[in-house]
C-alpha cells in the first residue's frame, strides 16, 4: 500500500471522495474541506508512523472504548453450582464407540479405571493419522500428548486427579497460543509464529486435565476455512468445506478426532462450522473467558468457547475455562453455573415468526418448535424492532482492519491466498474508507440492538431459531448474548462451495448429501444454564445419530 500522500488534495478528488462515502458537498464546501483536509492527513500519517518507526504492536493494545454487554440495571444470576446428567454406561468394546463418545461417559470411564488417558489419547491419533490426510482438521500435533497422558495415568494410580477433565483429548485453535507449538493463524505471513507462553484458555484446560493432542485447522485469520496448508472438509461431505472459521474444531470434534475442541467466534465461527459439522457449539457471553494469549481480530466481538458432541461436555468444558484475567481488560468476573437436569417444562421460550418462516429457513427450523412444546416449554412470539441489523458488521470490518493494519500497510497482506472481494485483504482496504463519523453512530445502532434485546428477554428465559437464517447470529454477536448450536435434524443439498459474511454458495446441478443441520438457541446475558437445560433436553429427545459415515 504506498503510504505517500500529496500536500495538495484538490475539490475533484474530495467530490471522489463523496462518491464513496455516499454523501454530497456544494463547491463551496469542497473548497473549504480542500483547504483543510492536508493537516487531517497529516496526523493520521503521524500516528502511522510513529507506529511504523517504532515496531508499535497496536493489536496487543485494548482499545480505550471497552465494550460492556451489561447495560444499566443489569443483574448476574445467583452462583450456583454445575449440575450435570450422570453418565454411568459401561465402556464399549469399539474403539469407535469410545473415539464418539460424550466427554462425561469418558471421563467416568477413565474414573472407573477401564479407561487409561494414554489409551484414549493413541486411540485418537491412530484416527488423526488415518483421516487427517483427507480432512485437513489438524494443522499441527502436539509431539509431547502420550507424555503427558502417561503421567496422568501414573498420577491416577496413586489417587492424584488433576481435575474434572482428567485424561481428556483436545485439540485447541490455531489461534491460540500454546508454549512451544506452533500458532501461525492459518496464515502464511504467521508461519512459525512460536509462543513463548499459553493462553489463559490452556492453561486452565491443562490445570483441568486435559491432554492438548494439537493445534486445530483456522481459516486464515479466522475467516473461512482456507488455511495455508488447504481447505479444511466437512467429514459427512468431504467434497465440501467444513465452513469457518473454528473450522479444524468443528471437523474434528465431528469426526471423533479429539474428546473436544476449543473454537472462537466473532461473527458465526463457532455456529457456522458446527451447524455444517453436526457439532455441538457453545458461544458463552461476551467477557465471560478471558482471551488473554489468543489472536485478536474484533476486540469488541471476540469470544471463545467450546465445541463437543453433547450440551454436557459444553457445560463442564466452560466451567473450566470460565473467568476472567487482568491482562483481558474487556473480561468479567462472573461465576458459571446451573442445573442442567432441570426439567424445561414451564420455560418461556421465544421465537421470531420472520424467522422460521422467511427466507433461508426449513421445516426442520419449524419443527424444533414442536419438540419444545411437546418437553412442556411454553412458545412466545416475538416482534424485533426493524432496525439495519446488517449495517452492524461494519463495526467488525473497522476493528479488523485496524488489528492487521500492519498487514495492509507492508503488503504482506498478498501473501494471504485468499485474494476476491469478500477475502480479508480487500475487506482491510475497503474499511479504510468507512466513515469514522458512521462508525460513532454504529455504535449508537449497536446500543439501540441492546436495548431491544434486553426489552425482549423480560419476556422469555430463552429464544429460539435458524441458526443462519433471519438476523439473530449478527445481531446476539454484537449484543453478546449467549449461543447453544445445537444440532437438530439433516438436510439433503449440494455441495456447498463458499462462505462469507453475506452468506453461503452452492453448487447447482450437483448431486445432494445427507448432512446436519442445526437450530440456534439464546440466553440471557451470563445466564447460560436455561438455555442449555433445553439444549440438553432437546438432545436427548431428537437422538441423533451424529457420526459421519465413511472411513
């Protein structure tokens, strides 16, 4: 990006510049804005080269706007403690069986004493090894897993649990540091990259128990599911991508690769790739876990959370990584909890009429509803206020392009090998023409979304919907409200070729595969456990067969 600017900007290219924006001007008013507009530059230049001159790594800097989820009033649910449904089957014969099984049945099996961690953990990297190669879901393995599995089991012979995920598998997103492994991004201007310390996230999965098998696929610089190294497959339908850009997490978590995986969203990358994967997604409120150590991209969007093969493994896996930390300084100190068991009858959950049945949406997304009333839950209709949801994602694209500015400015952003109108590179340059007198008053749009979202959950304890179709996955993103993908049914269709932000393409004239689909639901800020009782008890009364046929 060449960074000189001319001392002179002349009327015509300010009334260019109008065009643009999609605003208007009188000669006169250019003429004045011509006669000032140089200092302006100047000071964005200065503030860019200072940045340049001294290595200044602006990302690692929060923003001095934090963005708070809780508005005025707000009430955090009383703590309680976590309680979740006992697993008490005996362990399978199969090793597939035990590779598909919930993380809450392996870890009674591992409690039991007929399950060994380093057993479980080489039963997954056979299956790494054998699939991997098609699927493209791991990145990176951790060389050290058995070691730290054999003193687990060395550990558990002398009675010494390390914690409530003793011997657990996982693999982590390649956006999150780990000490001494490799976390590049997916990008290929990252390959290399080496932390020198784990995240937050890691750290307290490893202080749990937990085994880190790897480092999962990531579309690069969490969009997508195109990684410097391919594109991550959906394993019900390997002709296709795994959708992004938690896209490793979810395919691998699918296919029976790990016990569970970590994923992060910022506008869909936790329920898009797990919608596509037949996964089990969990986006906790915004604050909730500290991201200290993991990549930034929209520091007022960013959110991480597990994915997993039921609602419980969710629940126990963000008890674990539930908090925050000083060095996170948008993160909220919070206790987690609940009764899962909880039987949903008598819960009031709403639902968006324009949503189940416009555009995008499928019986399967109508037919949830049914399931709800049949459990006793009590439906309510809901009326959104109709607002330019959409305009919303311009705050994403600002925040973005202001994290990897460095990118854009050195070119560097060439070497990405996504390169079309809706990819990264043209994204970050497109956004250095957004208005920053509409990014204030975007801001405005985003609190007016709060507040109608806050007004509406007076009516319900949950909502329910499509999961990609109607304006929800945007708009409880930038409200951080909490999200459960929850897998509910299949659908046959063509190949699906291209994701982004404006939605999904598919191949016509194409052969159709049987492959998942999902239905979103959404809790009230930092109070999850409503919204996954129903979850789980909408799990057990579909039981779906969620294992991908193939090798």
């Amino acid at each position: 990006m060449d960074q000189t600017v001319r001392p002179v900007v002349t009327a015509q290219e300010i009334e260019a510049a109008e065009r643009v924006l999609g605003i208007g001007y009188t000669p006169a008013e250019r003429s004045l804005i011509a006669a000032g507009i140089a200092e302006q530059i100047g000071l964005a230049m200065a503030r860019r080269a200072y940045a340049s001159a001294h290595h200044a790594d602006d990302a690692a800097i929060a923003p001095a706007t934090l963005f708070d989820p809780r508005l005025p009033g707000f009430t955090a649910p009383a703590a309680m403690p976590l309680t979740l449904p006992l697993a008490t089957t005996p362990l399978p014969e199969s090793d597939a069986d035990i590779a598909f099984a919930p993380i809450i049945e392996q870890i009674g099996w591992i409690r039991a004493g007929s399950l060994t961690a380093v057993r479980l953990t080489s039963l997954y990297l056979e299956r790494i090894a054998a699939q991997n190669p098609r699927l493209l879901c791991y990145a990176r393995l951790n060389p050290g897993a058995l070691d730290e599995a054999a003193r687990l089991d060395a550990r558990a012979a002398r009675g010494d649990w390390a914690g409530p995920l003793h011997g657990i598998p996982y693999a982590c997103k390649d956006i999150i540091d780990t000490a001494g492994l490799a976390t590049d991004f997916g990008a290929e201007p990252y390959q290399g990259r080496l932390p020198a310390t784990d995240a937050v996230v890691v750290r307290r999965l490893r202080d749990a128990g937990a085994i880190l098998l790897g480092k999962s696929t990531v579309g690069a610089l969490a969009y997508g599911d195109l990684w410097h190294g391919g594109r991550t497959r959906n394993p019900w339908n390997p002709e296709e991508g795994s959708s992004g850009s938690s896209a490793g997490s979810a395919a691998a978590t699918a296919a029976g690769l790990c016990g569970f995986a970590l994923g992060t969203e910022t506008y869909g990358s936790i329920v898009s790739p797990s919608t596509r994967c037949g996964a089990v997604g969990l986006r906790p409120s915004f604050g909730r876990i500290a991201r200290t150590g993991v990549m930034a991209l929209c520091p007022s969007l960013d959110k991480i959370g597990p994915i997993a093969r039921s609602v419980a493994d969710c629940a126990l896996i963000l008890s674990v990584i539930n908090g925050a930390d000083q060095q996170d300084v948008a993160s909220i100190a919070l206790p987690f909890g609940g009764d899962l068991t909880r039987d949903p009858a008598g819960l009031r959950v709403g639902y968006f009429p324009a949503d189940v049945q416009g555009d995008g949406s499928l019986d399967q997304d109508r037919a949830i509803l049914d399931h709800c009333r049949a459990l006793g839950a009590t439906l309510v209709a809901l009326h959104r206020p109709d607002l330019p949801y959409d305009s919303l994602t311009s705050i994403l694209m600002a925040e973005a392009a202001a994290t990897f500015e460095p990118l854009t400015l050195s070119d560097r952003d060439d070497m990405l090998t996504w390169q079309d109108v809706d990819a990264w590179p043209n994204q970050f340059r497109m956004a250095r023409l957004l208005s920053a007198v509409d990014h204030i008053q975007l801001d405005r749009l985003r609190r007016r979304v709060m507040l109608a979202m806050d007004l509406l959950f007076t009516e319900v304890d949950v909502m329910i919907g499509p999961s990609l179709a109607g304006p929800m996955l945007g708009i409880t993103n930038f409200t951080g409200h909490p999200c459960l993908c929850l897998p509910s049914g299949f659908i046959d269709t063509p190949s699906r070729i291209a994701d982004t932000l404006a939605g999904t393409r598919t191949a016509t004239d194409a052969a159709t595969h049987h492959v998942p689909h999902s239905t979103c639901l959404w809790g009230r800020l930092f109070d999850e456990a409503p919204m996954l009782a129903l979850g789980r008890a909408l799990e057990a009364r579909l039981a779906l067969d969620l294992r991908p046929q193939g090798p």
